[in-house]
C-alpha cells in the first residue's frame, strides 16, 4: 500500500477490490493479494477515522473551555 494514500483513495480501492470479487474478476492467487491489500486500507481507514475523532473532541473540548 502506498505511504501516501488518503482516506478517499483507500476507500475509492476497497470499491473497487469489492467490485472485482463480486464480479468473479480475480482468481484465487488474485483474490489472496486482493484480501490482504483490503486488509491493510481497512486498518488505514479505521486508523484514519480513529484520530479524526480525536483530534475533533479535542478541539470541541477546547473551545468549551
């Protein structure tokens, strides 16, 4: 996965691993590297997601002060 992907290019990819295996696209060897690189933008994305929500509390919380 690249170092520089963001939140909307690593769901943009997850639609379009989905799309292939609904599809029938990918062999069973295609379909292994598909899962693991879907594996490794879900944890991105949900990473990603993680710290967005912290970082918005923290502001939140700062203005209420």
């Amino acid at each position: 996965m690249k170092k520089d992907i963001t939140y909307e290019g690593a769901v943009r990819k997850l639609e379009e691993i989905v799309s292939k295996i609904e599809n029938d696209e990918l062999d069973i060897d295609m379909m292994v590297n598909e899962l693991k690189e879907a594996k490794e933008l879900i944890k991105f994305c949900k990473d990603k997601l993680t710290k967005t929500d912290e970082e918005i509390k923290k502001i939140l919380e700062s203005d209420e002060k």
